[in-house]
C-alpha cells in the first residue's frame, strides 16, 4: 500500500510505501510522527500519522491481469474457454481498494 502526502514547500503529492495493514501499525513502527523527505524538492517535512492517506496499489490488478492471462492461454490449450479468469484482476484491484479505504477511515488519537 502506498502512503501519499504533500509536501509543504512545493505542494507536490510524495508517496511512503508500507506493509502495515492500519495506523496503528504504522504507529507501533515510527511513532506518531514521521520524517519523510520530499522526492521534488528534498525537503524534509515532519508529517503526522494521521496526514498520511492510503492509495491502492495499481499493480497488484496488472500482476492479476498477467495471471489470468496465463491462465486463459493454459487453458485454451486444453479445449477450455474460462471467462472467470478475468475476475482475477478485477477481485485484486477492488480488495486493494477496500484495504486503502479501511486504512482511511480509521485515525489515530493525537496526544
């Protein structure tokens, strides 16, 4: 899952990648606030756990997509036709975005 924010000086939207499923594994790992250096400009800006939203990440439909395709071209070889296949990258790009919109809707508490 990638984490987006934006920078402060030049407004620019930065991503943070993470394997943690919520905030409150984020917060176990690098506290309440975090350090994040700015890709355009290279400015360091100290952003709250909060600030940080989650996006899905768009490759997990293209390696579905891959997948299926595999699969189809497999089983065109052994006489079958699966239109199911194709329910791979759609199933893989939907949990992604229910996993960036559960990330989303929970905040931690500021102390």
């Amino acid at each position: 899952m990638k984490l987006s924010y934006y920078c402060k000086s030049c407004n620019k939207k930065n991503f943070y990648q993470t394997k943690t499923k919520d905030r409150f594994e984020l917060q176990s790992e690098v506290g309440n606030e975090i350090n994040l250096n700015c890709t355009n400009c290279g400015t360091i800006n100290k952003k709250h756990i909060n600030r940080l939203s989650a996006e899905p990440n768009r490759l997990y439909a293209i390696y579905g997509l891959v997948i299926a395709a595999i699969v189809i071209i497999f089983l065109w070889e052994l006489g079958y036709i699966s239109g199911l296949t194709f329910t791979i990258p759609i199933y893989l790009y939907f949990d992604a975005e229910k996993k960036a919109s559960d990330y989303n809707k929970i905040m931690v508490s500021r102390k």
